[in-house]
C-alpha cells in the first residue's frame, strides 16, 4: 500500500461531546482513523461514532442529514480485535487512560470523513486521526 496523504488531525484533545473536523479522503482507497485518549479515569467512558459522505462539499456533520446535506454513519473496525461497529449502531467506547485504537472505515467511494463524540462522561481528552492509502506503489 502507499500513503496518499500524511496522517490529518479530525478531533483534537476534545474533553465533550461533538463532532470534529471533516476532512477529505476522495483520493484514498483506504482509510485508517486512529483515535487516542488521555486521562480516562474509573467509571468514565468515551464513545463514538464515525460518518461519511459523497456530497461535492463537505456536509455539515453537526446537522441533521437531509437531501441538502447528505452524510450517514459508516461501519468501521477496531484493527486489533477485529469487532466490526456497524453505521447504524451505537459505536464504541474508552473507558481506560491512554488507549489507541486504530480503526479501519468499511465502505469505500466516500469524499469527507469525520467523528461524532456521543457520550463523555469525567475529564478526560479523545484525539482522533485520519491516514489514507491506496493498493498501488
């Protein structure tokens, strides 16, 4: 595989719930999104989703989807443990101090990718981070 672009920061070191930025993937057949956390303490969680979308310009992922501003939950899958968290569900959660995940996007053909913090519950902080590739050298 060969990098497209270097890795991009889409949330950084954010402590609520939201989204972060978009950030386009049009030229990539592969997505990975690493996200990292600091400071998660006992009985806290952090849990998240991923979205996607084909539109020409980035939707407003902060906003309802909608026929002007398309955009969908996608599955993506934690890389080491193989568990496949489906568009539709819930997502997935931290809930121990410095973890890294990295995460594959399952679906192909999208142009902006970005990350919706759902539950935040302490003082923690959630980063997340795009890298891309493609199958040729």
């Amino acid at each position: 595989m060969r990098r497209v672009n270097p890795e991009v920061t889409i949330l950084n070191e954010a402590s609520a719930t939201g989204w972060g930025d978009a950030r386009g993937a049009s030229d990539a057949r592969h997505s990975i999104v690493t996200v990292a956390s600091s400071g998660v303490g006992a009985g806290e969680t952090i849990t998240y989703r991923m979205a996607v979308s084909n539109s020409e310009t980035a939707p407003t992922f902060s906003s309802a989807a909608s026929n002007t501003n398309r955009w969908s939950y996608t599955r993506f899958r934690d890389m080491a443990t193989g568990t496949l968290y489906k568009g539709d569900g819930s997502g997935d959660s931290i809930s121990t101090s410095n973890e890294v995940i990295r995460y594959a996007i399952e679906e192909d053909n999208y142009k902006w990718i970005n990350i919706n913090v759902t539950v935040f519950t302490g003082t923690a902080t959630i980063s997340a981070y795009l890298s891309t590739a493609n199958d040729t050298e």
